[in-house]
C-alpha cells in the first residue's frame, strides 16, 4: 500500500530537480501527478517516464491562468486534488541593489512568489469543497536568513514562508494544510548549472565539505520530505516552514567557529580551576 493511494496532487517546476523527483516518488506512493513546468520537452519526458499515472501540462507559474489551468486539467482528469505543491523557481536577478532593474525585480519575485500565491489561491477552492488537502512550497533556507542568496532571492523566499503561515491559519479550520519546505544546498541545475557528471562530482565535493551532516542534499532528500507533508502522517503539521538542510542552517560548529576567528587550533578543554 502507498502513502499517497488514491491521492491527486500538482507539482510545479516537475520537469527537472527536486520536483522531478517529487513527481516519481509520489508515482510510486500511489499518487496520480500532474507534471507542470514551463519547460515543455523536459515535463513532458518525466510524465511519459511516469505513464498512465501521470499527465504534462505546460505553465508558467508566474502566469495566473496558467496555475488555474493546470489545477483544472487535474480535477478534471482525476476529480479531485489533494496535495498543490508549489515547487517551480529559478536563481533570479543577482547583483548589487543599485544594479537591479524594475524588470529583474517583476520577474523575480512573480515567479518565486507570485506563482506560489497563485498556486495557493486556486488549490484553495478545490481542496476547501473538499474538506481536505495538503499545499506544499518549496522555500529555502534563504528566506530563513539573509546572505545565503541574492537580495530578491532571499527576500522572495522568506515572502513564500510567511505567506504560508498566513494561509495556513486561514485554511486550518477546512481541513487544508499549509507548509513550506527550506532546503539547504542541493544538487540540481538550479545549484551547480548544467554540467557534466565530472563537474557535478565537483560542486559535491566542494559544498560537502561545509554541510555538517557531511554531504549536499540531493533531489530525493526534498522528495522525502514533501511526501511526509503530503500524506496522512502528517494530518497535525500545517505552517512550519520545514528546513531539510544537512544541519547547515544551524550554524557554525563552535570550534570551526574559533579556528575561524582566532587562526588557532582546536580549543582546548576548559577546567575551571581546581577541578
Ligand atoms: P531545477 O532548476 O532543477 O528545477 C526548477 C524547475 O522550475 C525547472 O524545471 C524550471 O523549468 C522550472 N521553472 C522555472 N521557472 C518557471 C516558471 N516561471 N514556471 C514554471 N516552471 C518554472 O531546480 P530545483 O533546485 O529543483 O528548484 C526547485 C525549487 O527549490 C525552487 O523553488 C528553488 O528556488 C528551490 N531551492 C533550491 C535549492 C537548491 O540548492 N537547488 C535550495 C533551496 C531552494
């Protein structure tokens, strides 16, 4: 038995990355799965990959007709949706704050936020009439704390988990909950851009190192997660914003910490006197 039997759900930005593998993982959890990116060819490939359990359907989510479309081309399929997750996004404009156009700014913040909202304002209905649901965002550890990510990255973010709170104390009394997921570093496109095996090998080694648990995360570590927000083990959680980082959010270790500031070695134990 799977934990998603019988369940619908619609991941967003599912051609590539952590939803590609939320996509599979709910596949294989019993899970029928509407696949939308904006990325034709690759949504297409992981739907085809899935088979009669899974239907493409290209948007942009910064388009709002095109998140309701979506929405609709699964409740009419399989006429219901039980978990929206709102997952689709993008680097987003970089740069000092003086260099950042109104352009760069609008479709920052329209893809990374306002295709969330939009993803959240038309499950609502559906999962309201219902009785039931699961809306899931895919935040990050950068809408926790500044100078992970650039300015509107980070800012975009931190906007997707307080939304999510919001919502969340709005959709409760239906029966719907509301989370955001926050990872930490991640090997997807998104994190090392496209290359080859050698060069991914690289950027896994290079950020392992800093991850306290020792390893970057991979999509199917944000998969997990999504899957316990989705299913009936977690009917009590509604808007955390859950942080699946390797421990990386936590800090500094407090002896790679005084190495850093002091230019020592590791601290010795300290004995206060006479003991
Ligand atoms: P990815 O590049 O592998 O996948 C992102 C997908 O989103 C792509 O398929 C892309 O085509 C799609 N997309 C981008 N803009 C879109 C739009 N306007 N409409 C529809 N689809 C669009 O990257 P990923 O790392 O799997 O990213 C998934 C989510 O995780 C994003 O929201 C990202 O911000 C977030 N995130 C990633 C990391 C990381 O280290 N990789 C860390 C924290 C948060």
């Amino acid at each position: 038995m799977g934990k998603l039997d019988g369940k619908v759900a619609v991941i967003t930005g599912a051609a590539s990355g952590m939803g590609a593998s939320t996509a599979r993982l709910f596949v294989s959890e019993g899970a029928q799965v509407l696949v939308t990116d904006m990325d034709v060819r690759r949504g297409q490939a992981v739907a085809n990959e899935l088979g009669s359990a899974a239907h493409f359907c290209p948007s942009d989510v910064s388009k709002e007709d095109e998140v309701a479309q979506a929405i609709e081309q699964a409740t009419s399929k399989w006429g219901r949706l039980d978990v929206m997750f709102n997952n689709a996004g993008f680097g987003g404009a970089r740069g000092p704050i003086q260099s950042i156009s109104e352009d760069d700014f609008d479709i920052t913040v329209d893809v990374l936020f306002k295709g969330v909202f939009f993803g959240m304002k038309h499950a609502a209905p559906v999962m309201k009439s219902q009785g039931s649901g699961s809306i899931i965002s895919t935040a990050s550890v950068a809408g926790l704390q500044a100078g992970e990510s650039p300015h509107l990255y980070t800012a975009a973010k931190a906007a997707v988990i307080h939304l999510t709170k919001s919502v969340a104390l709005e959709l409760g009394q239906h029966q719907i909950r509301v989370n955001a997921i926050c990872p930490g570093v991640v090997a997807t496109p998104l994190a090392h851009g496209p290359l080859d095996d050698e060069r991914k090998q690289k950027f896994r080694d290079r950020f392992g190192r800093h991850q306290p648990i020792g390893r970057v995360g991979e999509p199917e570590d944000i998969a997990q997660a999504a899957l316990f927000l989705a299913s009936d083990d977690s009917t009590f959680v509604t808007g955390t914003a859950m942080v699946v980082d390797g421990g990386a959010y936590s800090g500094r270790a407090w002896h790679k910490q005084n190495e850093l500031m002091t230019g020592e070695g590791p601290i010795k134990l300290y004995r206060p006197e006479g003991r």
